[in-house]
C-alpha cells in the first residue's frame, strides 16, 4: 500500500487560523467542523494535533495573549509612567479592535460572552486573564496615584471592555480613538 506525503503542518499558522474561529464566533459557538475548514486538516488530524477543542482553545489563546494582546504587557511594560502607559493603551486598542482583516474586539473580552456551565472552566480562565491585566494595570496607577489607583483602573478596564463590544457592533478606529480621548479626561 503506497501512502503520500504527509503534509507539512505549522503549528502556528494552525493557531492563528483557530484564533480568527474563536475570536469571531466565541468559544461555545466554535464547533469542531469550522475549525477542522479553517485549518484545513481532518478531525482525526486536529484531535492528534491539539488534544480537544479545549486544549486547542487555551493553546490559541496562549498564542493570542503573545501576538495580538501583547500591546498591553508592552504598554504597561514600556511606557514610563502611569499616564503614558494609559493613553498608549487606549490608542493602540483603538487600533487592534478595528484592525482589517481580523475579527473586531478583543477576543479576551468576547470569546466566552455566551457560555454554558459545561465551558465555566473556559470562562473562568478568561476571567483570570482580565483580571491578571487590571491587576497590571493597577499596579501600574498605584506608583504614581495609590488613592485613585483600583478606580482609575477599573475605569479603563471597562473603557477597554466598551471598546471592544463597539468594535464588534461595527465602530470605526476613529470612533474608538474618540472614546479613547473622552476617557483620557477623566485622569486626575
């Protein structure tokens, strides 16, 4: 019996393509049949590969956290103080929400909107991850304005959560850019 080739696999072009699934539709609503035409392989082939859709979901979400959400990690990391770090947040939200080419919104945000208590693992861990970032976020306010430090980041937080559910409703980067300076205004 003569077998092919088998066909070159990359694990991360995989990642992105179950990313851009995931983002779209949200975690519950992905089934395995619209991951298995996005990444162009067999079911068989995607349980060999990644396990689960769960498992296949935290490795694209690992894999989202490095690439497309690492503007925050390098924001707060980069930006020399609290105000700075904020303002580069926001604008460069503004951009990655709306970005052509790429689900809207912020897929930590979106992918469990929906979930049942069969996927309150997958809602947990997304929960765990906001809160890792408005922990960072906190953190950050706090060397600089430790009385106002947990409001002013809940605040942004939730101006971020906004964002992102209005760029999945279809607002534009300048739409976003505005609300961005609006909230800009409340800084102390």
């Amino acid at each position: 019996m003569k077998t092919g080739r088998p066909r070159s696999f990359d694990r991360d072009e995989a990642l992105d393509r179950a990313i851009a699934v995931f983002w779209e539709h949200g975690y519950e609503a992905t089934s395995i049949a619209q991951l298995t035409q996005a990444l162009g392989i067999g079911a068989p082939s995607l349980y060999a590969a990644f396990g689960d859709k769960r498992s296949l979901f935290a490795e694209a979400l690992d894999r989202y956290m490095g690439t497309y959400a690492a503007f925050t990690q390098t924001a707060l990391a980069e930006e020399p103080d609290a105000r700075a770090a904020v303002v580069r947040l926001l604008h460069e939200a503004a951009a990655a929400y709306t970005r052509p080419g790429r689900p809207h919104g912020c897929m930590l945000i979106s992918a469990t909107t929906n979930c049942s208590p069969q996927s309150a693992d997958v809602a947990a861990q997304l929960r765990e991850l906001r809160a890792v970032g408005a922990s960072a976020l906190e953190e950050k306010i706090a060397a600089e304005y430790p009385d106002h430090a947990q409001a002013l980041a809940t605040f942004y937080g939730a101006t971020l959560r906004g964002m992102s559910a209005l760029a999945r409703d279809g607002a534009t980067q300048a739409d976003l850019e505005q609300i961005a300076e609006t909230a800009l205004r409340a800084w102390p």
